[in-house]
C-alpha cells in the first residue's frame, strides 16, 4: 500500500501519525493511505507559510511568473499520471480528469502571465502639491481548503492566482481526494517553489479549519464546499476578519426557449448536466423547456441520455463513474423517489448499480414542489419541467438562494441576453453548456458565495490595495 506524507516547509512528513485510507469509489479498493494530521501540523504550516512570505512577496512578478511556467510544465509532462490518479480517487472517466488536468494548469499558465499585470494607479489629485498613488500588494498567508468533485481544478483555480499575487498558501484538500492535491504539491516542490510557499495538509478537517481561522496570521480563507460548511467557515473567520472567497452550492436552471437550436440543446444540455456524473456545482439541475418544444428535446434527449455508458473511469468508452460515496446516493435516490412519488415520470435510468453507480436519469412531468427543483442533485438525474412565458420561466429560475450557473437556450440573441440579464446568476452559458474557462470570472450571486475565481478577476481576490498620498 502506498503511503502519501504531508509538505510543511519543504519537507514531507506524518510518517508517525494515524494514517487514513483513500478509496477508490468505482471498486472500494483503498488505494494508498494519507496521514490524519490535526491542530499541531496545521500550526506547523502557517508558520511555514508566514516565514515564506516576506521572501516570496518580495521576488519581482517575472520571477514569480517564472516559478509558476515551470510548475505547469512539470504539470503538462506528467498529465497522464496524475488524471489516472484522479480517476483512481474521485470516479471520473479518465478523459474528463485529463481534461481536467489541462483546465487546472489553465490557471498555472493564465497567472503565471497575470502575475505581470498587477497595475497600480495615479489619481489626480486636488492641489498641485499633492501626488496620489495606489499600489497592490499580497494579501499574505492563504488558507485554501477544496473539495473532492475537481480535486486539481480546485486547488489550481486558487494557488495560481495566490502565489501570483506574492501570497503563501496552506492547502487543505478533500479527505477523499488528497492524493491528486499532494501528486501537484511534488510538482510544486521539483519545481523548485521555495520552501514554505506551498504547504499541504492532510486529515481532520475541522482541527485544521480551526486552527488556520484562528489565526491572526492567515489573512485569506479561499473555500469551495457546500453552502452548509461555507456559513460555518465565514462565522469562524469572523473573529480575525479574515478575507473570503466561497465558492459554494448551486441549483442551476436551464431555459430552452421555443426557437432554440434543439440539436445543439440537447448535446450542450447532457455535458452540463452529465459531466463528473451530475457533481458539479455548475451542473444543470432543473431544465425548464418551452410548451411548443417539451415533446421534441425531452424525445431527443432520453435517447441520447440512455446511450450514456456507465461504468469504472479507467474503462475505455466510460462516460459516466460511480458517485463518490454512499450519502451521495441516497440523496440522488431520495430525489428521484420524491419526485416519482409526486408524479414525476422516470423516462430512462433511475437505478443503483454495483453501490455506487447510478443510471444517467431522464424525470419528465416534474413540478416545482418536487425535491430536486429545489435541492442541488449532485448526481445523474435530469428533471424536466414545461414553462409558457419568458416573464413565468424568469421568475421560476431565480426562486432560489444559489446563483451560480444558469443557461439558456435560443437563436434570438436579444431574447437571449435579456434573459441573461434578467437572471440573479453570476454565469451563464448562453448557447453553452461548459462556460468555465481560466481566463473568464468565475462565482455566484446570493448564497452561491462570494469573490470571483479566474481571469484578472481572481487575481484581485488575493491584493489588498494601498493608497499613497504624497506631499511634494
Ligand atoms: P462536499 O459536500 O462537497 O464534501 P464540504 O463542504 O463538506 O463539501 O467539504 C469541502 C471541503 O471542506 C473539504 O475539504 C472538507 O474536508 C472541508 N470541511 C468540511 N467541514 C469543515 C470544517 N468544519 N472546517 C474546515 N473544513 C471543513
């Protein structure tokens, strides 16, 4: 069995604690052990990361810049390794986690640019004696804690933009999915990162929250997780009023209006709803389609949902991997259940297969009462609901307290960006069932959380701004 150490100022250690074991959901395998550590090691890499800092923010953005080239060329010669182990930990089919690799070092090479681009400013001033300058600098010492769905993507989407910026960072990834986290965290090292900049943890969750929140010397939390842990953690870094970005829960509505491009729909439709099996915050989650459309996309739709393959992610041909674990799907089940118990039809899937799997899942009929109308899935299952008018479909798509993704479906572009408009989302897939990119701003409205993560966007999040008011 493989044995995975933790990284606290350049040096991997843990052999001596409690170790716990990382399963491979497709077969329940454990597949190699990481160490369980808590408070001690947690305080041990703030100040890591604290020594680091002062060094690391002082380098000039090109040397910065050259650190972080070199990690993403490490990245891209090993992509294969690394997408088989995601697959091995998380599920996902191997061509969606070696497209995960090349998102994730996306953002390697998008700020590795960026770190370049931090501008300061000169403000007139009201008398000639003055001159007033604005300046950027790094927030400091960044918590960053992600979950298991993007166990690359999510690490990468927010060290680049850190370590651009001359912040260090302390990262904690899933309990499921550390080795992925720690696979990066070598490249880092044999990247020659310097000691500190980069440190990784692995274990209880809440005694590294904590002890990281309670620190007057971490000055960032960056978090993707559900909405539930989101609030926990925001109470928690009240106290030192730490910085925040959250990127948390989603329900996703998707609009297919009357002139919509039913071809186009239905392909761009299953890779937002079907991608990860259904586990992303993005996924499409309620598809609200057109009275004179409904029969044609729900017809063409389950066909080609029901020519999903299903099975483990290192199979050739897989389109869709087992779920992550148990609780997961008893909460696809129990939706699936509600609904048909509600009237909903089960067009094609709806069963558990070998634990962990489910069948891709067409429900017709579905009413806004129904569970998945109003839970996020994070699973196979697509609800699809009729609507009348713009003005009924709006109203219906916003009556949620997420607002991360929503897409909509038409060939008139004035229809389309009204809607847009009109819809309490921060991104929306207009035409487009994958709208996520390194470049482009990434982040919710309302309780989807708060700060954006990509693009010179994401780079803001990690630089406190600095006004200089000079006499002369
Ligand atoms: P998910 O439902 O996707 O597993 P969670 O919000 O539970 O999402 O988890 C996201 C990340 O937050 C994981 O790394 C998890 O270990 C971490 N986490 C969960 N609870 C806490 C906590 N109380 N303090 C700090 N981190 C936590």
């Amino acid at each position: 069995m493989k044995h995975f150490n933790i990284f606290i100022d350049g040096q991997w250690i843990g052999e001596d604690l409690e170790k716990i074991d990382v399963i491979n959901p497709a077969t329940s395998e454990v597949v190699a052990t990481v160490p369980n550590a808590g408070k001690k090691e947690a305080e041990h890499a703030i100040a890591s990361a604290y020594r680091a800092f002062s060094e690391w923010s002082s380098l000039s953005a090109y040397e910065r810049s050259e650190y972080i080239r070199q990690w993403y060329d490490l990245i891209n010669e090993h992509q294969d390794e690394l997408a088989k182990t995601m697959t091995v930990e998380q599920g996902k089919p191997l061509k969606e986690a070696l497209g995960e690799i090349g998102y994730a070092n996306g953002f390697l090479s998008w700020y590795a640019e960026e770190a370049k681009r931090i501008y300061g400013e000169l403000i007139p001033a009201t008398s000639q004696n003055k001159r007033l300058f604005v300046q950027k600098q790094p927030v400091g010492v960044v918590a960053v804690i992600t979950p298991w769905n993007f166990p690359a993507a999510m690490i990468t989407r927010k060290v680049a933009p850190a370590l651009a910026a001359g912040c260090t960072v302390m990262i904690k990834p899933a309990e499921q999915t550390p080795l992925t986290a720690i696979k990066l965290v070598e490249l880092a090292e044999k990247a020659g990162i310097p000691k500190g900049v980069i440190n990784i943890v692995t274990g209880n969750a809440e005694k590294i929250g904590d002890a990281w929140l309670q620190d007057e010397r971490v000055r960032k939390l960056t978090f993707t997780g559900s909405t539930e842990v989101g609030r926990l953690l925001m109470q928690k870094a009240s106290k030192t009023i730490k910085k925040l970005s959250l990127e948390l829960g989603g329900h996703a509505p998707v609009i297919i209006l009357d002139d919509a491009n039913i071809e186009k729909a239905v392909t761009e439709v299953i890779a937002a709803k079907f991608r990860n099996a259904g586990q992303t915050c993005v996924c499409a989650n309620r598809i609200y389609v057109h009275d004179s459309v409904y029969e044609s996309f729900l017809q063409k739709f389950k066909n080609k949902v029901s020519e999903l393959v299903v099975g483990n992610g290192l199979e050739e041909g897989v389109d869709i991997g087992p779920l992550i674990d148990k609780h997961a799907v008893k909460k696809v089940i129990d939706q699936i259940e509600d609904a048909v118990g509600k009237g909903a039809v089960l067009e094609t899937g709806g069963k558990v297969i070998n634990d962990l799997f489910i069948e891709p899942t067409v429900l017709s009929n579905v009413e806004d009462d129904m569970l998945c109308m109003m839970e996020e899935t994070f699973g196979p299952v697509a609800p699809v609901t009729r609507f009348s008018s713009e003005e009924e479909v709006i109203k219906r798509a916003n009556n949620s307290i997420f607002g991360l993704a929503a897409y909509i479906f038409t060939e008139s572009i004035s229809k389309g960006i009204r809607i847009s408009e009109a819809l309490d989302y921060g991104i929306i897939g207009l035409n487009d069932g994958l709208p996520s990119t390194p470049q482009a701003p990434f982040g919710g409205f309302k309780q989807s959380g708060l700060g954006r993560e990509g693009g010179y966007h994401g780079i803001e999040e990690y630089l406190e701004v600095k006004y200089i008011s000079l006499g002369i």
